[in-house]
C-alpha cells in the first residue's frame, strides 16, 4: 500500500508542479531532508491528500494559493500559482483568489502575492 501511495503522490506532484520541478527536488535531496521528501511530501502531502476525492485538484491549487498569500510564502505561492494553472485554473480566476486575500490575509500579503503572480504569468508555459 505504501508503495502505492508513493507512486500516486509522484504522479499528482508531477502533473501539478511539473517534471522539471519534481526533478529538481530529488536532486536536492540530502540524508538530512529524504524522510521529510519521501514521507512528507510525496506520501502523505501528494499521496494521501491531494489524491482525495472531496475536492478537485483546481480548487485545492486555489485553497493552497490563499494559505500560502496568508503564510507569506512567495517562493511556495510561485510554485502553487504554476500548479494551479496546470491545474485548469485561470488567471483571471487566480487574480480574484488575490484579490479576496487582500480583505482576509491583508493588504502587505495581497501585494506581495501580485508581484509574484505578475512573474509567473509572465512565463510561457
């Protein structure tokens, strides 16, 4: 089952951040950061949530958008803004996620996360 789960959770990774990402995380891999990779990420986080059946991946790339706007994670959030337009949700729709951060997670945050989604749309692909 393990093994499973494993091998789910790389597949959603891969269709939601893309290869060249997924790759470059295991590239980074140390002794140091290979349990939280494999258990964490790509068994419980990819495996286990991502793969249920209650909400489509669209909607939790939005949800994962707003959290990470709340967290001020811009690294993440370029990441998720990516994963969420592969996931089939658009750009106008991930301008009003934006903008309804700005009332609930605050003005600095919904600044912040525009110049991140500006640099995103921006790249092709």
């Amino acid at each position: 089952m393990s093994d499973d789960v494993r091998r789910r959770g790389v597949e959603v990774r891969r269709a939601v951040l893309g290869d060249a990402y997924v790759d470059r995380s295991a590239a980074a891999r140390t002794p140091l950061n290979e349990e939280f990779q494999e258990l964490f990420l790509n068994r419980y986080t990819w495996g286990e949530i991502w793969t249920r059946p209650g909400l489509e991946r669209r909607v939790r790339s939005m949800i994962t958008v707003a959290m990470l706007i709340a967290l001020n994670r811009e690294e993440e959030l370029a990441i998720h803004l990516r994963g969420a337009l592969n996931n089939g949700v658009t750009e106008d729709e991930l301008k009003e996620v934006l903008l309804q951060s700005a009332i609930y997670c605050g003005v600095p945050a919904a600044n912040g996360a525009f110049k991140v989604a500006a640099k995103v749309f921006e790249q092709p692909g």
